[in-house]
C-alpha cells in the first residue's frame, strides 16, 4: 500500500456511499503486478471493519471458456448461507446459473432474463446487508459473466452494493467490449502507479534488510521499473540464493531487467525437482483451486509426492499456503503455461478432461479443457461438448454454448449426428448480438432431406434472420421454401406463410403480400386457420393492407388469446396488439398490452418489455393520454439503448409524435437527428413511420417543403407494395394542411379524398372522423362545416380521444364558418377530454396515476 493513500480515500468514499444506499462500480485498471489486487483487499478489509459482507472471486484463462461460473463463485455461498427465499420473484430467473437447472428456452430473452434474475438476486442479497463484490482479474472472466457485470454495473446506483473490478487494460478477449463499457459506468477508475525510487527502497530494504545499499535500490527499481510484485518477486530471488545484497548483486539485478522476473520463477521451480515441476504444469492446466487428488493424477504422482512437492512449492512462495492448490500471482501461473510446448498442454487438458469426466464434474469445466484440447474423432468428447452447450444456453450463456458446439463440429460428429449439432449451434448462434451469416443453420438445412426437418429449420432459420434484422434474406429463404412445399404437411407450411406475411411484410421490397394475406382470409373465414402465429401475422398485415377493422380485431382477439404466442413467438403477440389498436379496439388492445409487458417483467424478457412499450405509448397517444404515452416512450427508448442500434431505432418510432402534440418541437428534432435514414431504414415499415414523424417535424420547424416531401416520400413507399401508411401513423392531416399552405390545393384535396375512402372501407370510427375533418378543413362554407359536423359525430363513438380533442381545435374555424353552438359544445368537450390524459365520457382506456412500468430494479 505504498504511495496509494489517493487511492484508499476514493475508496473510502465510495464505501461509505455504499452504506448509504448508494452504490457503485470502482474499476482498478493496470498492468500485471502493479497492485490491483492489494486495492482489492485493502478495500475488502475496510468493508469487513464496517460491516459490510464482502464476496469475492478471480477469473482465470481455464473460467474464461465456462458459462457463469465466475458469477456461481461469487454469489453461491451467499445463496445457500441466505436460504431458497432469496430466489423468489424476479430472482428466480437466476436459478438455472446457480442450481444447475437445466430447463429453460435457449434463447436471446432467456439470457436477457437470467441477467435480471442475477440483478435482483444481488438487490434481495443487498437488502438484508451492504455488500461488496469484489472481482479480481476480470479480463479473463467468461463472456457471460462480463455481460452480467456490465448489466449490474448500469443499475447498482440504486443498490447498497459496492462492485470493485479489477483488470488488465487490453488483455483477455474483452467480450461485447466489456473493459469500455466498465470505464464509461464507473465512478471512479483507480490506475495505480509504478513506486517512486523512494517507495522502491522502503520495500527493498524492509524485505532484504537494512544492509541493501543505495545502488542495489536503484538497480531493483530499474529492472522492475517500480513494479510491486516483481520487486517482491525480485527480493525473494535474492533471498533465496542466499546472497548478501552487495553491488555485484545489484550490477546483476540491472541486467536483468523486469521480463527476467518471470524467468526466476522458472529458475526456482527448476530447482525444487521433477516432482515439483509436473505438479505445477497439472494445476497450471487445472486452474486455481484445484484438489490435490487432481493435480497428482493429472502430474502422474501418487499422493505421498505430490504433497511433498506441494509443500516444497509453498515454502518458496509459488503456492498459496492454503488448500486447495492456486498460484501465488497469474504471473506465475502465466510463466509456467508459456513453457509448455503446445502439443503437451493440448494432451494435458484433453488427460483432464478425461479426469474430470469419470468424476461426473460440472460439465462446463469438461467442455473448457476440450476446447483447448486436440480432436481426435472421440464420441464422449461429442457427447460431453452437447451436454455442456445445452446446460450454458439454459443458464443464458449462448456465447459458451457457441464455443462448445463449434469445437464438437471439429471433433467431428458421427454423420447421422452432424444436423442435430449444427441446428443446436444455429440455436445458440441466434441468441448472439453480433450479425452473422447463420452458417451453421444454413449447412443444416442442405443437408436435411426429411421434410418435416427441412421445414422446421427453414422456420428457425428465417427467425434468426429477422432477430438479426437480415429482413431481405428471411424473405428469400421463405419464398424458396414455400415454393418446393408440396412435401411439407400442411401445417407446416402454414407456418412459414405465417412467417412471411408477419416478418416479410414490414420488408417493403417484399411481393405479393396482400395476395398472400387475402388468400389467408378466406381460410380464416372457412374456419381453416389453426395456427396462432397465422392468426397474429393476419390481423397485424391485415389492418395495413385494408381489411376491414371489424375483421381484423375479430382475428386478432383469436392471437392475443393464445398463450403460445406469449411464451414461443411474443415477437407474433404484439403484432396481434397493435393490430386492436389499429382496428380502433383500444379498451381491448390496453388490456392485452398491459399483459404482455407484464408477463415481459416476470420472465425478464428485454426484448419482449421493450416493443411492448412503444406499442402502449402509441395506445396512450391515440386515447389523448401523452403523458401516459410520454413514459412508456422513455422507457422502452432507455431499454431499446441497452438493446443495440436497431432497437433504439424501432424504440423511436411514435415517440416523436407525443412530443410534437405537447409542444416540445425542438426535442422531436433532436429524437429524430440521431436516426440514420438509409435505405435499409427506409425498406421498411419502421423507415416509413419514421419518415412521416421527420416530416411533421419539419412542418413544425417551417420547413414546409422539405416535411410535406417526407410525408409523400412515406406513402410512397408504403403504397407500393399495396399497404395503407393511415394505419400506422396520422399523416394526411398535416400532409393535406401543407399542401394547401404551399398551394396545392387540388392535390390537398385529391390526398383527403382519397384517405376517406379507404377510412370507410377500413370501418375505424378514429380513422374515419379524421379524413371526414381533414376533408372538411379544405373546404369553406356549408360544405366544410357539414364534413366536421360529421367528424365530430363519429368521433364521439371513438375511443380516440386525442383526435377528437385535435378536431376540437377546428372549433374557431369552423364558428367564423358559421358553425352552430352544438358543433362547439361538442370541440370544447373534446378538449377537455383528449388533451390532459383525463378518462374521456365514452370509456377510453387510461392509465393516468399508474406507476412507471419498469424493467429493472429501481430504488
């Protein structure tokens, strides 16, 4: 703790933050041997002085490859000490990684879940104490625990917990960029520097005595460049060579320099005997913490001389003192791995693996030393590799299971094996961020030639192209399959339809769907649908190709029911919401939405909670409940930023629109300024929500040209394929107000016309009052007023309060026409009814007073 009194007092101050309900993330970055670690300790002391619990645990390189076992060490006596109640509600979601439970889906929202579950494990652990986590070596955590530290670290502010991690800068594999994440949430970054000369002599002549001089102080320093822990391991060398510390030892030590302090370590075990070398070289293969049983089967030496030489390896400082067996320092460690040749270290781990094996160990610590063992064609190493995949996918580890069934691939399988590891690889591949091809899948898929297994991957497969937002690839496979389906039992193939017209229609390059979706309407009307995806993909494509609304809602009550849809395909569920809020259904679609995010809540699921949200903010929009409408926005766009750019983009969507109606003009630009428009964006049907919500901005701002282009730009696009950009978003009302303010009179009024006559056909009371105002609003006199006296008619059997309250503000227009005072009466209750998120008179939907629907955990 020399020269660290800066760093102690942070530490201080952060503890003491901690105690008081404010918690935080201290990260102590550094090289090898600076003293990251002693913080970590010295932080550990203080804590245990003040009461505070301390857990602790250390990655290593053999960890790195298993599936939370960092986080099972850390928390797991705590877990048992605390009893099975500290794993009820939210945390139960982290059963898997601490109980073994092997059940549970392999995919993204399981893993998204698991994290939640760990969160509120540490936030139940949190409440009966103060806690400090204290991870040492992070750089070689195992990918799924990385993501779990990052998870916490973002939410421990409202949690008495104190997170030290300790690292290396730029070592280890750095998941999902970890270590930048790490530094960007912390609230402190303790560097650690090298010991001045000053500092070097005190610990050079406190290990030494007094009676090393001046020179053999500056020689230390400059072998070492003031690096704690090789000065340690410097001083110890010198002690036990028996030296006097005189200047021919310091003449000797300069020319050393630091990297010789690795070769010291090599130098002293050499010295120690044969026995002592291949214990070291089993527990450097085993890890820290290995038994003694294994590092003497493993080293080939009975249990008389291992322990001997375990004990010769204490006495000079290159074992721990206490069992089980564990370096001093990963530097040792490190020195002894670098000189085994690569052959010997992959028929050591593979000999290890085998150890492990017969012992019915973890399956995950099996499945790390294959990894890194040599394949040679073994069916148990297959078998062992499919076990330890299965395990991680179910404890939210897909980045582990990839590992383990890509080495089993290069086992290789039996042939007749080969599809059935491939499609697990496919399954665990989908659960990762990063975009891919899907090659496993897509090898799969050419090699099935049963058509129940050819169809169920192609199903698999284009799912993982849409979660990838690889829309165009999803739509060719689909397509391809359904063209050669003359195999495939009916069901099935109803099935990938469904796929098609839910996932390919937002693909605005896809052909065909309208035909698709009304060849399916005719079944549904015969009573031949059985499949609730179709059901969901239905009602949702259904509604933006024009079906009638009281169609739409009556399928899309058949999906919401379903609970298949929450529990396997909840992408398909919220397509059936959305689609009774189209249809003017929102008593209903409130009720289902409100479901679905809660049952998002219970599993964990952030990417189920997240869309849920944008679709309840556009719900709250339409009954003239911003403010309502305004939080769910916030929170699905805060846990979309979480999620990955092309969630943070579909979390915009609608947002934007609240803004504008609450006057908040210049906030929508900023919202809108941080979407890159590309062409991608603008295939879909999220582009052109997105294009309309840009151009309203830019009429607000005055840019009138430049907004109603957008808006024509977005109904374009969306009319090309035959959908009816109306439904998703209130375009023509400010697109027909521009066009009439450049003078464009004629093409204003050919636009509301036109948005009429599809509103009648549609058959939604919401819609159709706001073409009959808009057509209104271009014309004067009689003509105008009797198109918003039946505006506001049918409104008032609307649930939408907001447009009722917008045609409100036709009132003044409409009297200077010579409105009547019934058609003000009637503007002036809808004001008051859709502009402050009050229940309006007809029974809207409203959520006023509720409490934020939150995620995580929040205090």
């Amino acid at each position: 703790m020399l020269e660290r009194g800066d760093e102690l007092a942070r530490i201080d101050e952060l503890l003491e933050a901690a105690r008081g309900g404010s918690g935080g993330l201290l990260l102590i970055s550094g090289s090898a041997g600076i003293g990251k670690t002693s913080l970590l300790e010295a932080c550990g002391e203080v804590a245990g002085e003040q009461g505070i619990s301390v857990l602790r645990v250390r990655g290593d390189e053999l960890v790195m490859e298993s599936s939370f076992a960092a986080v099972r060490e850390l928390l797991s006596r705590e877990v048992q000490a605390a009893g099975p109640e500290v794993l009820e509600g939210a945390a139960r979601l982290a059963a898997p990684v601490l109980q073994g439970d092997a059940e549970g889906g392999g995919d993204r929202d399981h893993a998204a879940g698991v994290l939640h579950g760990l969160y509120w494990l540490v936030a139940n652990l949190a409440d009966r104490r103060p806690r400090v986590l204290s991870v040492d070596d992070a750089h070689w955590l195992d990918a799924a625990s990385a993501r779990f530290l990052v998870y916490l670290a973002r939410r421990v502010d409202s949690l008495p917990v104190l997170l030290t991690v300790a690292m290396r800068q730029g070592e280890g594999p750095d998941p999902d960029g970890a270590e930048a994440a790490l530094t960007e949430l912390a609230a402190g970054v303790l560097r650690p520097e090298p010991l001045s000369e000053d500092a070097t002599e005190l610990l050079v002549r406190g290990e030494l005595g007094a009676r090393a001089d001046d020179e053999l102080c500056r020689s230390c320093h400059e072998a070492t460049g003031g690096n704690p822990f090789y000065l340690r391991a410097l001083t110890a060398a010198i002690t036990a060579e028996g030296e006097r510390p005189t200047a021919e030892v310091a003449g000797r030590v300069r020319r050393l320099g630091a990297g010789a302090v690795r070769t010291t370590v090599l130098v002293r075990l050499a010295r120690l005997g044969p026995d002592a070398q291949r214990l070291t070289e089993a527990v450097a293969v085993l890890g820290p913490g290995s038994p003694l049983r294994h590092a003497a089967k493993l080293g080939g030496l009975d249990r008389e001389r291992a322990a001997r030489a375990a004990d010769r390896l204490r006495d000079v400082g290159l074992l721990v003192a206490a069992q089980p067996l564990s370096f001093a320092h990963p530097i040792v460690h490190e020195a002894i791995v670098a000189e085994l040749p690569q052959s010997r270290l992959a028929a050591l781990h593979l000999d290890a693996a085998r150890l492990l094996f017969a012992e019915d160990a973890p399956a995950d610590r099996v499945a790390a030393h294959l990894l890194s063992a040599e394949p040679y064609g073994e069916g148990w190493v297959v078998d062992a590799l499919r076990t330890a995949a299965g395990q991680a996918l179910a404890q939210g580890a897909p980045e582990a299971a990839v590992s383990y069934l890509r080495r089993a691939l290069a086992e290789p399988p039996a042939p007749k094996a080969r599809i059935d590891v491939l499609v697990e690889l496919g399954a665990a591949e989908t659960c990762l961020p990063a975009t891919q091809d899907f090659a496993a899948l897509r090898e799969a898929l050419e090699l099935a030639r049963n058509p129940r297994e050819r169809a169920e991957i192609a199903e698999q497969l284009s799912w993982a192209l849409v979660v990838a937002a690889q829309n165009a690839s999803a739509r060719t496979l689909l397509e391809s399959e359904l063209e050669s389906s003359d195999d495939f039992d009916p069901s099935l193939v109803e099935r990938l339809e469904a796929h098609l017209i839910g996932t390919g229609a937002p693909d605005l390059a896809t052909q065909g769907i309208p035909d698709r979706v009304a060849r399916n309407f005719e079944r549904f009307k015969r009573g031949e649908v059985r499949d609730p995806v179709m059901f969901a993909a239905l009602a949702q494509t259904g509604a933006v190709v024009g079906l009638p609304a009281v169609d739409v809602a009556a399928i899309a009550r058949v999906a919401v029911r379903d609970e298949r849809l929450v529990e396997d395909w909840w992408p398909a569920y919220w397509g059936g919401v959305s689609a009774l809020s189209w249809a003017d259904r929102l008593d209903e679609a409130v009720v289902a939405a409100d479901a679905g995010i809660a049952e998002a809540q219970r599993r964990g699921r952030a990417s189920m909670f997240m869309p849920g949200s944008i679709h309840r903010a556009q719900m709250a929009f339409r009954a003239g409940e911003l403010s309502v409408a305004e939080m769910h926005s916030q929170g699905g766009l805060e846990l979309a930023r979480e999620l990955g750019p092309a969630a943070e983009v579909w979390a915009t969507m609608w947002y934007a629109g609240t803004l504008l109606e609450r006057d908040r003009v210049a906030e929508a630009a900023g919202l809108l300024d941080a979407v890159q428009f590309s062409d991608e964006l603008l295939g879909l049907w999220q582009g052109a929500v997105l294009l309309v919500d840009r151009g309203r901005v830019r009429v607000a701002l005055g840019e009138l040209e430049l907004g109603v282009t957008d808006l024509l730009d977005a109904d374009r696009r969306m009319a090309a394929p035959g959908y009816q950009l109306s439904v998703l978003n209130d375009w023509v009302p400010t697109a027909a107000a521009t066009l009439e303010k450049l003078g464009r009179r004629e093409e204003a009024r050919e636009l509301a016309h036109r948005e009429l006559a599809d509103a009648v056909a549609f058959g939604a009371s919401r819609r159709h009052g706001m073409a009959l105002s808009v057509c209104g609003l271009l014309e004067s006199g009689a003509e105008g007023l009797a198109w918003l006296r039946e505006a506001v008619r049918i409104l008032e059997g609307s649930q939408a309060r907001l447009e009722h309250a917008r045609r409100a503000r036709a009132g003044p227009r409409a009297a200077r026409a010579g409105a009547r005072p019934r058609l003000q009466m009637r503007c002036g209750r809808a004001r008051r009814a859709g502009t402050v998120g009050a229940r309006g008179n007809r029974g809207a939907p409203t959520t006023r007073g509720a409490e934020r629907p939150r995620f995580a955990h929040a205090r």
